[in-house]
C-alpha cells in the first residue's frame, strides 16, 4: 500500500467542525478505496499569547483518528495579520519532527498539499527534505488572493516548479494558474465530490414548514426562499443579496455561515428594513445544509471570486437553481437556464433581476439535478488516486 501525507490547513477540527469539510471528505474517499494510506497533518496556527477563539485550538488534541484517518495537529506560531509571508517556512519547522517520525514509521510516498498558500510552499519545504515527490491543489482563493501579492506568488511559483503534479478544482482556476506563471502541462483539472446520499431533491412543501420551525424564521410558504451558502466574508457578496431584497417582492433569505462580516450584514438588513426578511442561521450541521438547500427556491451567491464553489454543486444538486457572478468555474456548471443565472454585474439590481427571471421561470428540481449527477466522493477519489500515481510516475 502507498502511502501518502497531506498537508493542509483547510480541514475541520473540534473546535471549527464546518472548516474544510470537502478537503477531509476527499481524503477519507481515498482512504476507504484501500489503495493508499492516508496521513493529515493539519498545522494549527497559534498567536505568542494565546486568547479568544485561538483557546479552543489550542485544546486540541495533537493526534487523532477521525474517521479512517490519522490527522496529526503540530502548532506552529502564528503572527495574525502580518505573519503571512513567514508561514510556509514556520509550518515546515514546525511539523517536520512529526513527518519525520510518521515517515520513519511508515515510509511516505507522496506529499501532498491541499491548499496552495501557505500549504504549497511549506510542502515543497518537507518533500525536499525528505527527496519525495509532491502534489500541489489549487483551490480558487488560493491563487486569486495570495497571487497578487509578490511574496506569496513567488513561493508558489517555486513550489509549482517542484511539485510532479498540480491540480485545480476547475478549468478556470488552471487558466489563472496558467496565467500566474505555472506550467500547463502539470496541471490537471479535479473537480469537487458531492454526497449523493445527502444532496438530492426532496420535497419542497413539507420542507419549508419543516425549516421554518428548526430556524425559528417566519416563512410563508407563498413566500420566494432564498439561501445563500458561505462563510460571512465580504467578497462573498451577501450585503448584494440583502440590498435585493426589496426588489424581490416577499422574498426571504436564510444565510448560511459565520464570519467577520456578520455585524455589518445584521446592521445592513436593519437598515434597509429587510430585518424580518432575513435570518442568519450560522454554521450548521452538514445533515441540515440539503433541507436549507431543497426548500429555497434559488441559491444566490454574488461573489467576488471562487475555483469551484461546493455551494454551487450542492445547490444543483439538490434541485435548486442558483444565481451566481460569473467567476472561476461557475460558468463550467451554470451552462443555461436551468442551472440559474450567471451575473455579470454584482449590483444589487443585477442581483434581483437574475433571482426573479428564475422565480418566474422556475425549472424542474430533478432536471436542475441531472446536471451534477457525475459528481461524487467516489467519483472524486477515483480520480484522486490516479492523479497520485501520475505523479509518481513523473
């Protein structure tokens, strides 16, 4: 059996149980094929003084088994803010002495990282040191954030260099891998997995009354319902929903995620009277996330950037329609009107017109479905694990 390491930031812990769900699910997908063993360091970055939210990080235990799969947790100290441009190389002191014993232990084939700032670079760090071949993903923000600055762009162009094998979650994120600077012929294009068992269509009249006495949230059932998925960051673009809303007659929105933007929307719903109409529902369970996406009507996420949105395959398949800007590879998914709408523009106008051409117009659930049915964690693995020998073929 081969044996590969992944080392990732972006996965789900304890304390931030939401935080990278689709990187753990991928992982454990290829576990459970039986062909390679799969070790997760996810390094946990902690401040000099240690307080707030970084508490509960700090409790966690450095070893775990969750499920089928070993994760290793090594601190490494973290600068919040202006640290950045040290990180891959504190990550790769850090959690060497792990890698080395884990190594020593069961021989490592592969290193891989799954995201690809800091984690590309620290990556390359560790497979130099130990003369092992090393896979790098390309995620979506990823490159469109970390790419604009110099420091961080010529650490990953070092590490795509190294690396045997570079993926992307879709075909446009490769074009601005392309465009970064990385070579084309290493790049191939790995799309996300999908929980066919959880994510389908189910039925919409039960669901709304269903979901409005769980969220304790007003929702008529004449009424449109909207979702909008994701963490509550500002280049999401939920502000844009909220703004629409009065140009959506009757329309409710239920925003799904936490973040540093929350103030700020609960302050914008107020403001524009869309208070009632509008309910933060947090981060929730993963068993929930398909009720909330089969109710609505449509799924709307007016973003600033992505790769490939988990959000937008899971919306499809469940039935739901979504209205989205036209960036990364929404245009890979979103290819005519039964998948929704494509926006060019992010204003909240632009954003109304979109969600109520599809209320009015609203397509067949099992139709919108059969656009995502050739995603799964199965699928995904398979092709996963043929990625790996690929690279350690080159």
């Amino acid at each position: 059996m081969k044996h590969v390491l992944a080392l990732s930031t972006l996965y789900p812990n304890p304390a931030n149980p939401r935080f990278g769900t689709f990187v753990a699910r991928s992982l454990e997908g290829l576990a459970k094929r039986g062909e390679w063993r799969v070790t997760v360091v996810n390094p946990i970055g902690l401040p000099p003084v240690v307080l707030g939210r970084y508490r509960a990080l700090a409790e966690l235990p450095m070893l775990a088994e969750e499920r089928g799969v070993a994760v290793h947790r090594p601190r490494f100290t973290l600068i919040p803010k202006v640290g950045a441009r040290r990180n891959a190389s504190a990550i790769a002191k850090a959690v060497l002495p792990a890698i080395e014993a884990i190594h020593a232990e069961h021989p490592i084939d592969l290193i891989d990282a799954e995201f690809f700032f800091p984690d590309g670079p620290a990556a390359a760090m560790l497979a130099r040191h130990l003369r092992l071949p090393l896979s790098i993903k390309a995620r979506g923000s990823d490159i469109a954030l970390w790419g604009e600055h110099e420091f961080a762009r010529e650490q990953m162009l070092d590490a795509a260099r190294q690396a045997a094998g570079l993926l992307a979650v879709s075909e446009a994120l490769k074009r601005q891998m392309v465009a970064l600077g990385m070579p084309d012929d290493k790049i191939a294009v790995h799309y996300t997995g999908l929980d066919r068992d959880r994510f389908r269509p189910l039925d919409h009249m039960q669901l709304r009354a269903q979901l409005g006495r769980q969220l304790g949230f007003e929702m008529p059932e004449n009424a449109p319902l909207l979702a909008c998925v994701g963490a509550l960051i500002e280049r999401k673009g939920q502000d844009r929903a909220i703004a629409a809303l009065p140009h959506i007659p009757g329309a409710r929105l239920v925003l799904v995620g936490k973040g540093e933007d929350e103030d700020r929307l609960r302050s914008l719903a107020r403001s524009t009277g869309m208070e009632g109409r509008v309910h933060f529902a947090g981060s929730v369970d993963h068993d929930f996330m398909p009720l909330i996406l089969s109710a609505a009507d449509v799924m709307v996420l007016p973003t600033v950037s992505e790769g490939l949105a988990n959000a937008w395959v899971e919306s499809l398949a469940c039935g739901t329609p979504v209205v989205t800007t036209d960036v990364g590879g929404a245009r890979e998914l979103i290819t005519g009107e039964t998948a929704g709408r494509l926006l060019e523009q992010r204003s909240p106008e632009a954003v109304a017109e979109a969600v109520n051409a599809v209320l009015n117009n609203p397509p067949k659930p099992l139709e919108v479905a059969a656009l995502v049915e050739s995603f799964s964690w199965s699928n995904h693995a398979a092709e996963l694990a043929a990625r790996f020998e690929q690279a350690l073929s080159r």
